[in-house]
C-alpha cells in the first residue's frame, strides 16, 4: 500500500512537472500562499460589506467546489495523458498488468489525491492567513481551525465527486434519484434552519459531535465509492456509430466542419458533455450564486444579476479548456494544417457552446425576476466570455489546462482578465445598461486573439 502510494506521488509531480518544468510547478503553492496573506489584509476593508462569518462561508464554499472539480478531473487522468503524450497509462490502471486489485488501487488514489493538493492548496492557503491574521486583528486560533474545516471541506467536496462519479458507472438513472435525493435532503434541512454543511458548522461553533459527524460524511462517501467500483468496467469495450460525417454535414456553416464535429465527439465519448457541464459549469455557478445572494442587502437585484453575468463569462471562457484537455497538435501534424488552423476551430467550437451560458443567464434573468435587464446581462456575459477566450488563447495555445498552472501565466492571465472586468462591474453598479459598453471587449478579443495565431503558429513541435 505505501509502496503505491509513493510511486502514485511521484507519478503525480511527475506528470506536472514534466508539462511546464519543475521551478514553475513548485512555485504555484507560493503563489496560493502569496495570493491569501495579501488577501487577508483585506479583511479589515471588507468587512463592512461582508462579514466574517458570510466571508468564511464563501471559502469554504470555494474549498468544496475545488475538491468537487478535482475528483471529477481525477478520475479523467488517464484519457488526459493518452490523448496529449501517446500511449502513456497511470498507475490507476496497473491492475490491468500487477496482482494488485481495482479497490486497492483506487483506495491509493484517493489518499494520494487528497494528501496531494491538501499540500498544493490547502496548506499554502492557510498558512498566507496565518501569517496576516495578527495583522488583521484575528485569533491565531482561528488558522489553526481553518486548517481544519478547509479541509474537510476539501475532502467533502472529493469524495463526493467520487461518489457521484461511481454511481455514475453504475446507473445514470441511480445518480439522477440520487442527485433528487441529496437536493432534497438539502432543502428540507434549509427550511429547518439546519445546516449540512458540516466544515462550516464546525468553524463558527466547535463541537467534538461535529467534527466526528463531518469526518464520518467523508470516510462514508469514500467507503461507498470504493465500494461501488465496478472493476470489470475498465476492460469493458466500447463500440460507437459513426458519427463524424453527418455531424460535420450539421456544422457545415462553420469554417472547419470536420475539426468541430470532432471537438464534439471527443465531448460525448469522454463523458465530459455531462461531467464538465456539472462539475466545471453548474456547480462553481450554483456556489457562486449562492454566495453572492449573501450581498442582497448591499446591492440591488439587477447589481447582483450583472455580478453574476460577469462572473458566469468568466467561467464560461474556461469551456476552451474543455476543447482542448484531450488533444494535441501531434496527430494533425500529417495534416495540411497549422497550428492556427486547429485553434481556430477550437475558438468556432467555443462559439457553439456560447448557447449554454447565454441559456443559463436568460433563466437566471427570469426566476430572479430581472428579465427586463436580460440583455445587458447577456452582452456582459458572452463579452466577457469571449474576451476571456483570446487571452487564454494568446497565453497558453492549445494547452490552457497545462500553461494555466504556470504561475507567470496565470498572474498574466488573472491581471489582463482583472482589470476590465472590475471596470465593468462598477459600470453596471451605475446604471445596469452601462454594462452594454462590454461589447467593447469583443472588439479588443479578436484584436487579441488574432495576436495569439500569429504567436503559436509554428510551434507545434517546441510547444507541444
């Protein structure tokens, strides 16, 4: 077991070392850790506005939804490194060639993930609150209990996503009356008074009732995903229809009909149609949404429905990422194409899955009863969404899952995002329709964008 365990370390610095170097790589706690005590000192200016207890439920809300987001990408790894760097198979599949089993191996993985980015993110977040708490007038008790209940929010939030993931594998009727079920739950326990989230209840009152009650939730969940294995399904054979020609006929409008129906196939066949749409797109926005009703009594309701515009583009521009999480430039190399070419229907493949958000904010616009501000709502979104698209792009080509990790480019990425984006949203705070003026950002995107064609043509062999 620990033999395993070490080399499924290994495996995992490995993997990212590997991508964008060793330095870079071993920077980005430094800069999680960089990021929080700079944030911390803060807390003092934002308090008016949020109070502390509102501020920790939104942390540990984030802590959830990253541990739900690395469950999900977990357990997609293998497809990852098969369709960027060849025939390359992790360690999660050597029961296929070593007398190990499924469950042995899969109870390794859980461990190494959770003690992987408890140290990657976790514990470097922490310790940037510890080190400005005295500074902003807080307990030096209080990191000590954050370090605990951000972790098991962590870990709440991992062994969900392998829970749901395996019953999954199981049934998607099953996970459907489960994800009914858990809503329920949820609910009920809202309209009682009751809080189920256990990490956050355990910060605002320490009990040893309730810290043996939220660590049960993630031993309980982990059990039952190990348990709900299904050892046979990674020897299984899959056979699909043909689908390529009449789905490129469908996206014939388009200028590479062929690439995009293959950015869809690879969609559906991953799994990543569903899984990304849930775990990358409905999720982090529910979080968010919810987290920003805590600021009804600050804002008016069109203020937080513009918040929430801008910030769902901002999500929205990651659907590139999932355009390009299984593929490299390499199999198009014995192609008549460029690397610009292939990027380029990347970007037509984005514009198609616009639809999502623009869907989503209509319907958000509506139950929130803020129709009439639907259309500054939209044009902040995709404007937003797109802006956000061409600097991705420019910065990272078409390894934005790789480069993004890199702490250089994503200080860049953070700064040109940042920038217009806080402009903005003081805009719309004036006068919601102000928000139209985000149109401009489409213009300055393809101007960006078109840079990033020029940038990472020719550098298929170097950058890839």
């Amino acid at each position: 077991m620990f033999e395993l365990f070490l080399a499924m370390m290994k495996e995992e610095w490995r993997v990212h070392s590997t991508m964008f170097g060793s330095l870079s790589f071993a920077l980005y706690p430094v800069l999680i850790f960089a990021i929080a005590c700079m944030g911390s000192f803060l807390i003092p200016l934002i308090r008016p506005l949020l109070p502390f207890g509102d501020l920790a439920l939104v942390t540990h809300a984030l802590f959830l939804l990253l541990g739900l987001m690395v469950g999900a990408f977990g357990l997609l790894i293998n497809e990852v490194m098969e369709r960027r760097f060849g025939q390359a198979s992790t360690l999660a599949y050597a029961a296929r060639t070593l007398p190990l089993s499924e469950r042995v191996i899969f109870l390794n993985f859980v461990v190494k993930d959770t003690v992987y980015y408890f140290v990657l993110w976790v514990l470097p977040f922490v310790a940037g609150f510890a080190l400005a708490a005295p500074f902003a007038g807080i307990p030096l008790a209080t990191p000590a209990l954050l370090l605990l209940t951000l972790s098991l929010s962590f870990l709440t939030g991992l062994s969900m996503a392998f829970f749901l993931s395996m019953v999954y594998a199981r049934s998607k009727v099953l996970l459907a009356a489960v994800s009914v079920l858990l809503a329920g739950a949820i609910f009920t326990a809202h309209l009682g008074g009751v809080s189920l989230f256990l990490p956050l209840t355990l910060f605002r009152a320490f009990s040893p009732v309730t810290l043996a009650a939220a660590c049960a939730v993630v031993l309980i969940l982990a059990a039952l995903s190990i348990a709900l294995l299904r050892p046979e399904a990674a020897a299984r054979a899959k056979h699909h229809r043909e689908m390529l020609v009449p789905l490129a006929r469908r996206l014939s409008p388009l200028p590479y009909p062929a690439l995009a129906a293959k950015d869809c196939i690879d969609l559906l066949r991953s799994g990543s149609a569903v899984g990304q749409t849930l775990f990358s797109f409905l999720i982090p926005l529910g979080v968010i949404w919810f987290c920003l009703s805590l600021l009804d009594p600050f804002l008016p309701a069109s203020g937080i429905l513009l918040l929430f515009a801008a910030l769902t583009g901002v999500v929205a521009s990651t659907m590139y990422i999932w355009l390009t999480m299984f593929d490299s430039f390499g199999p198009y190399a014995c192609l008549p194409l460029g690397v610009a070419d292939v990027m380029k229907s990347k970007v037509c493949s984005f514009a198609v899955l616009q639809l999502l958000p623009a869907a989503f904010i209509a319907l958000v616009a509506v139950c929130a009863g803020e129709a009439a501000h639907l259309l500054p709502a939209l044009v902040l979104c995709l404007s937003v969404s797109f802006y956000g698209l061409a600097v991705t792009v420019y910065l990272t080509g078409l390894s934005p899952n790789v480069l993004l990790y890199d702490p250089r480019v994503l200080v860049l990425y953070l700064l040109a995002l940042g920038a217009p984006l806080v402009a903005l949203i003081v805009l719309s705070f004036m006068n919601p329709w102000y928000a139209t003026a985000s149109v401009v950002l489409v213009g300055v995107g393809w101007w960006v964008v078109q840079k990033g064609f020029v940038k990472w043509e020719g550098r298929e062999v170097v950058g890839y």
